[in-house]
C-alpha cells in the first residue's frame, strides 16, 4: 500500500486543462492567418503517432507555483496513465508530478462531490 503523507494535495487534469488541442493537431502549424503559441510535439502512447499540443501556460505555471510551496501534486486523464504520463513528459514536468494516474472515474463517500472537491481552479489562457 502507498501512502500520501503530505495533505496538502493538488490535482491536475491533463486534456483542455495543462494542455490544449487545436483542430489541426496532427500538423506542427496553425492555419494561414491564425496565430497560436508554442505548439510542442507529443508522441500519443497508445499508437505512436505524433499530434502538437499547446502548452496551457498559465495552468502550468500554476502547478510549478503548488509545487514550490510544498504540494503534492497529482497530474491525471481520463484517457489513462500512459497518456497522462506522455503529456507530463512532453512538457518536462517531471520534477514538479509526484504522482500519475488514470483520472478516477467513481467515488464512494457519504458527502456529495461539491462538499468534498469545493474549490475549482481554471484559469483562461488568452493565448
């Protein structure tokens, strides 16, 4: 069994929270006369293909920040612990993830959801 012995803990979503998908993900450029920021490649763990997110930065750096004042922090997906883990690699996030995970998908507690997980971050990237 493993144990978490820090209480102060942070959980990261990977899809639309750390990270971004244009439409065009499977090319390295944004459409003629758009503009979008530092695309980075990703290989997809599952079929090894290549596709090109975007870093969503200010959740980035926000994680970095949790990290620095003594957080464990959790980064998961829904799409599973291979592709949480590439994304994490992919945007060299490896010193400031304690912990990698398949995102959870049932929760059993006598509390609803709101009671438990009050507080919901999401900043907006303007980029």
């Amino acid at each position: 069994m493993n144990i978490i012995e820090n209480e102060n803990i942070v959980c990261y979503d990977v899809d639309d929270t750390l990270v971004k998908w244009p439409d065009n993900y499977t090319t390295p450029y944004a459409p003629a006369g758009t503009f979008e920021y530092n695309r980075k490649c990703f290989t997809d763990p599952y079929d090894n293909s290549s596709n090109y997110l975007i870093p969503h930065e200010k959740h980035i750096a926000l994680l970095k920040k949790h990290k620095g004042r003594g957080q464990f922090v959790i980064v998961w997906s829904a799409a599973g612990v291979k592709w949480a883990e590439s994304v994490v690699k992919t945007l060299n996030l490896e010193s400031y993830v304690d912990l990698i995970m398949t995102k959870p998908t049932k929760l059993v507690d006598d509390l609803p959801v709101h009671e438990i997980f009050p507080v919901r971050i999401y900043l907006k990237d303007i980029k």
